[in-house]
C-alpha cells in the first residue's frame, strides 16, 4: 500500500535547496563589505555553500550599487543586507533536480527567495 503523503525525490530536493538559501541568507547578511571586497565576499558565499549535499552549482553576486548608497562615510563600508544578494543554486537529489533563487524584489520591497525550476 502506498502512503499517499509518500515523501519524494522532488519533495527532498526542494527541501534541500530552501534550506541552502535559507541558511545562507542568515550566515552571511550582516557580514562588513565595500566595493573592494565584495568580489572576495562573493566568491566565499559561493564556495561555502558549493561544499554542502546536494549543491550542483551556485552564483552569487552582490549588487554594487546598493553597496554604494549604503557605506559609511566614515569608516568605508557596510553591512550585507539581503536586499543586496542575487543568489542562483542548482540542487540534485537522487532523480530530482531545481533551480531555485533569492533576489530582490522591487514590488515586494523583500529580498524574495523562490523556485525557479524543477527538473
């Protein structure tokens, strides 16, 4: 007998993917950045999260002009806000696969997390 709540590749993956997004969003706003280390910033968010199951790839770029309307004038930098962040991560779990995202948007006024594709 089939239970038909019966958890699936497709359920997992989408899991999995949510709570890449989720605990990258909480482990890195926050973090101090300006124009010159927001390349290095980047590409440590990209490679922390690349090393977690079920990650087939990610990008992650940090919008540079919000960076520049934020920094303090007098100490050169600020704080990551997720406002910031355009986040895409391909995730695969056993047959499943989904691209999933985190932007801002503009209407919602909320740095918008989502699915972009199940595979």
């Amino acid at each position: 007998m089939t239970d038909k709540y019966e958890i699936n590749d497709r359920d997992n993956v989408l899991f999995e993917a949510g709570i890449k997004l989720g605990a990258l969003y909480h482990q890195f706003t926050g973090s101090p950045v300006d124009l010159k280390t927001a390349d290095s910033l980047e590409k440590a968010i990209q490679e922390s999260i690349s090393v977690q199951p079920c990650v087939e790839n990610i990008t992650v770029s940090i919008n540079r002009d919000m960076i520049r309307s934020k920094l303090n004038s007098e100490y050169g930098y600020c704080e990551l806000e997720g406002r910031m962040l355009i986040v895409n991560i391909t995730a695969r779990f056993e047959t499943a696969k989904a691209d999933v995202s985190l932007a801002f948007d503009e209407k919602l006024d909320y740095p918008h997390m989502k699915i972009e594709k199940i595979y």
